[in-house]
C-alpha cells in the first residue's frame, strides 16, 4: 500500500468527528435499531425463541446496541448478553463509561475466538460499504451467529441504468468514506455467496427517517421547505406502491434493510 493509499480500517479506527458527532447521530443511532426490531422482532422471537448473545458490530459508541438490546429485554423479559465490536479505542473508551454494562471489544469481528462461538443475533448497520472484502467477511459473520439484522446504503442507479454510482467520489474522497457501493441485485448475490438467506422479505426504503421527524433525527440537515416535505412524502408513497423487483430496476439510492439466518450454524 502505498503512502497515500486509502486505508478502510486506519479510516474507520479515527471516524472523523464531524460524521460520528453530528448533532443527530445518537438519535438516528438508536432509531435504527428500534426500526429494525419493530420490522424483524416477532420474527426473530419466532426463529429463535428468544436472544441470550447479541452482538453490534461497528457498534460506535453503544448507542444502538443499547436500543436494540433494550427492545429484546421488553419482549423477552431480561436483557441479552450484549457486546459492542469496534477497531476505534477512543468509541469503546467513551461507550463504557456510557452502557457500561455493554462489553466493548477493540478487535476486528473476524478475529473474535471467544465467547460465545455463535451469537444469536448480531447487527451490521452502514458497515459493508466499508469493508475491503465484503464476501470474506459477511462469510465469516455467517460461521459466528444465527440470524443477523442488516441494512446498508444503496448508492447507485437501478439495473436498467447500469447500476452505476451516484457519485465518482470514493474513500478518502468520500462524505462517510465508503468503497463498496452496491446495487439491490449486487448485494442480494453477496449473501448467496456468503451463505447467508433472507428470512421473509428484503426492505428498500428511500429514506429511515419517517416524515415529520427529520429535525429530531437529523437536525444538521437545512428544514424542508413545505414544498419539499411533500415531494418527500410523494416520492415515499409511490416507493411503497412498487413491487420489489420494479424497484430493483429503477432505484437511485437509498437503504436496503433485511433479517438473514446462516446456512452455516443452521441446525439439521
């Protein structure tokens, strides 16, 4: 590599403030996972009968994995044994001291030996676009949990205008620094081959903040103008009316969000 290579994991350990710290990070943070169980909950209650190992990775400073794992400890009545991974010690110092009865480990997920051997339910949430090898990963995901509750950004043109990034900026160049940028087809064919299925039925949704709610979740966003809110609100209603594979074909971006099981910790 050389010097002035972009490097994923160098970039990701020290995430710029400006992206982790913007004002509705927290709170997008953990309406991701409260949007999450309320779509796949009582699906994975009924995969699994209940969550004892849970784990977020690239789980920042906890925020999320809070949320989710307070969700399951409503419906099942006690909380999961629940860790956070991350490769960024300043994220894991500062969320002890926030949850400090989450384990924070500083290691690449790939690498975990410990225990558990297999989690029940892991979250992935805005981290394959930036992985260097999605498929080795995601194939090793599928050796160290049951189900997984994913959701990544769909930053390119549909399938009839070739798929093709929104944007030539990539890495370093980039506004999260992302370098996988995948169609909904190019993604669904990367859990194939990493032996993972989807449970049910994939989501695409243009945007994960609900109308009305983007100066809560997203207040360093300029408001909307009452013009703008109902394009919004239009285009929204228009994406729910189309079925999927239409949408596979015409999308322009936005987040794909799914609950997969592993083919490889299933049982006989």
């Amino acid at each position: 590599m050389t010097q002035n290579a972009f490097d994923p994991k160098r970039y990701y350990a020290s995430y710029p403030k400006g992206i982790i710290l913007r004002p509705g990070y927290p709170a997008r943070a953990q309406w991701k996972s409260t949007l999450m169980w309320n779509l796949y909950g009582k699906a994975i209650m009924r995969e699994l009968g209940g969550v004892n190992t849970y784990a977020d990775i690239g789980g920042c400073f906890g925020f999320g994995a809070n949320a989710m794992a307070f969700h399951i400890s409503k419906t099942q009545g006690k909380y999961p044994e629940t860790k956070v991974f991350e490769i960024s010690s300043e994220f894991a110092t500062v969320g002890k001291q926030l949850f400090p009865y989450i384990e924070f480990v500083l290691q690449d997920f790939c690498r975990w030996n410990g225990a558990p051997k297999i989690f029940d339910l892991i979250t992935l949430f805005d981290v394959v676009e930036h992985l260097e090898d999605p498929e080795e990963f995601l194939s090793k995901l599928a050796l160290k949990t049951r189900l997984a509750l994913l959701k990544i950004p769909i930053e390119t043109f549909g399938e009839w205008w070739g798929g093709k990034p929104r944007t030539n900026e990539i890495g370093k160049k980039h506004s999260d620094g992302h370098i996988n940028f995948f169609t909904l087809k190019s993604f669904l064919d990367l859990l194939e081959k990493s032996h993972l299925e989807i449970l049910g039925e994939w989501r695409f949704v243009r945007s994960i903040v609900p109308i009305g709610a983007e100066r809560v979740l997203k207040p360093e966003s300029p408001p909307k103008s009452i013009i703008g809110i109902s394009k919004s609100a239009i285009r929204r209603m228009a994406w729910l009316m189309l079925p999927s594979m239409v949408i596979k074909k015409i999308h322009d971006g936005g987040n794909l969000l799914c609950l997969v099981s592993s083919k490889k910790t299933k049982g006989p």
